[in-house]
C-alpha cells in the first residue's frame, strides 16, 4: 500500500490517528528558503564521502541535465554498490563474522521523506530498496528477513554477494577472528552522497556492508536518519563515514544540520560535530569518523577525527577530490 493511501485510509481508524504523526515525523512538506542576498546560490553540486569519482560523475550526469537530487544520489551510490573491487559497499561488502554480507542504506528527499533497510541480505542495490520503502510504504525502516522479502516483492533479484576475494580474505580472518578498526583502511567505510539539483532541492543517500568481521546482526550509522544521513531543505545536509557507533551517540549528522540552521557554516558544523564525538573520547586514538556537509548555498565542509578522509565534489566548476582537515594532525 501506498504512503499516501495508507494516511488517508488510517484516518478512519483508531491505529491510522495513532501511526500518522510517526509517518509525519519524516514526511513534513518545507518550503526552501531563499539564498541570502551575500551569498551565491550554487546549484546543481554532489559532494560525496572518499574519493568515488565514478559514483559523483554518475550523480553530476543525473544533475547536469536537469534531473532530481533524488534521483541523482540514488544512482550515484548504486555505482558503488555494483563495484565490486569496493569491499566496503554492495555486492563484494566483507561478510560478518559468520559469514554473511549483510547491507545498510537509507535515503531522504527534499519533502523530509526518508527510507531504509538494515541486515539486508542477498540485494546488491540496498539504497533502492530504500527508496522503495520510503515511496511504497506507510514505514521508515525495514529490516532482516522483512527488508529482503520486501525487496522481492518489488521486483529485486538475489544475488550471492559474497565474492572470491571477499571469502578469501574471511578464511584468512578466521585464523585469528580478531577484531580491529583500521584507520583509513577499508574495512569500516562508506559512501554518503548530497546533492542538490537545478530547483535548489536537496536529497541525500548513504549506503554500507559496514564493519567487516563484525557480529551479526550489528548495525551501524549508516542506516539511521539523523545519524548516518540528514536532509533538511531549509538548511542543508549532512552525512557520515568511519565508526558508526561513534556517530550514532552524538546524532551526528542531524546535529551538523542544526549547527547549520544556527548560522555555522558547513565547515563549522562538522568541526563542532568531530569535536563533541573527541570530547566523549578524550584521549582515544583508535578510530576514525568523517563528516561532510552542505548548506542551502552550495557551501561545503567536512572534518575528521585522523588525516586521510577526502570527498568528492562536483559543480559547473569541475569535478575535485578535497582532502579533510581533521582533529589530530
């Protein structure tokens, strides 16, 4: 049933009264705001974390000919998830610790309409799925087995994501199944993607087979609006990289979005977000989180907790790679 049937139907019913603000929490029609007068709007741009150019000129082509950020950001992350030389996203994600490659993704519009899959197994394209449970259902989040079964329903394939390399880097792992974080290395990261399109509209993606070797069932920020990805038309958006579980504490990209509507800038908003993450972790050395921001304007930012995070950025201007200034040096 459809998002917008499901309202109108559920208005007739006790449990409709009671499930509509949940359905509204995600869905609130915002008017965008107008460029300030000192500054340029700069439309159409896609920033998006690391160094996926592939995934940013697919994103651009989408933007350069009129399309929506939505659509943009959808097909953007999609080149990743196919890629599977990235064993960090889609199919040829590293497995759990018991041998599954289990995905995350979510995505959110403009209009504050948000969708996402947690645990979800044998689909290589989570983000689409995403944005299917966010157009074709009265819910936010499905997860597991419900995730997967959705995703047949409309249409989805199975596929075996597990790869050659990837069962032959978990054979070697189970040797010692010791788990560890690396720094900059690929076995925690992320594709998160922002763009806003030639109406000024803004939309977001982010998409993961998360921590590689981690326990099954685990889910990390990815997924979760406000943690891993927040959309706010009026304002910005921002999205998150790296150790999850660090994100997820702070809320870390609705945070930044705020800091934003408070009058930082996007650079601003991911140092104060990196720096409430330290401050909870005085002292720690042994993880790595990325922020990447973009304001109503065009403006962007990021900040991280070690050096190596970079993103990707492309506009009229050029398509660039920008490394991160970040907490320690």
């Amino acid at each position: 049933m459809k998002r917008r049937k499901f309202i109108k139907n559920s208005s007739l019913t006790t449990a409709g009264i009671a499930a509509t603000p949940f359905i509204a929490s995600c869905k609130n029609d915002v008017k965008p705001i107008e460029a300030t007068a000192t500054a340029t709007q700069v439309k159409p741009i896609v920033v998006c974390t690391w160094d996926f150019k592939n995934a940013s000129a697919k994103a651009w082509e989408v933007l350069s000919i009129g399309g929506s950020a939505l659509d943009a950001v959808e097909q953007g992350v999609r080149v990743e998830e196919a890629d599977i030389t990235n064993e960090t996203v889609g199919k040829g994600g590293r497995p759990d610790r018991d041998g599954n490659v289990t995905l995350d993704a979510c995505i959110m519009d403009a209009a504050g309409n948000c969708g996402s899959v947690v645990y979800l197994k044998n689909i290589a394209h989570p983000v689409s799925v995403a944005r299917k449970v966010m157009e074709e259902t009265p819910h936010i989040i499905l997860a597991g087995e419900g995730a997967e079964k959705f995703a047949y329903e409309q249409g989805f394939k199975k596929e075996n994501l597990l790869t050659e390399s990837t069962r032959k880097q978990y054979q070697e792992w189970l040797k010692t199944s010791e788990y560890e974080t690396i720094i900059n290395i690929e076995n925690h990261d992320t594709i998160g993607m922002l763009a806003i399109d030639e109406n000024g509209d803004l939309s977001g993606a982010c998409t993961t087979s998360g921590m590689a070797y981690k326990f099954g069932g685990r889910v990390g920020d990815s997924p979760i609006i406000g943690a891993g990805l927040f959309v706010d038309n009026e304002v910005g958006a921002a999205t998150a990289t790296g150790v999850g579980e660090e994100v997820i504490r702070t809320v870390g990209s609705f945070l930044i979005v705020e800091l934003m509507r408070q009058g930082k800038s996007p650079q601003e908003a991911c140092e104060e977000g990196v720096k409430r993450i330290m401050k909870k972790n005085e002292g720690r050395k042994d993880f790595q989180i990325g922020f990447l921001a973009i304001n109503k304007n065009g403006e962007t930012g990021s900040y991280c907790v070690h050096p190596g995070f970079t993103y990707r950025k492309y506009d009229n201007s050029g398509h660039e790679n920008i490394p991160s200034n970040s907490f320690y040096s």
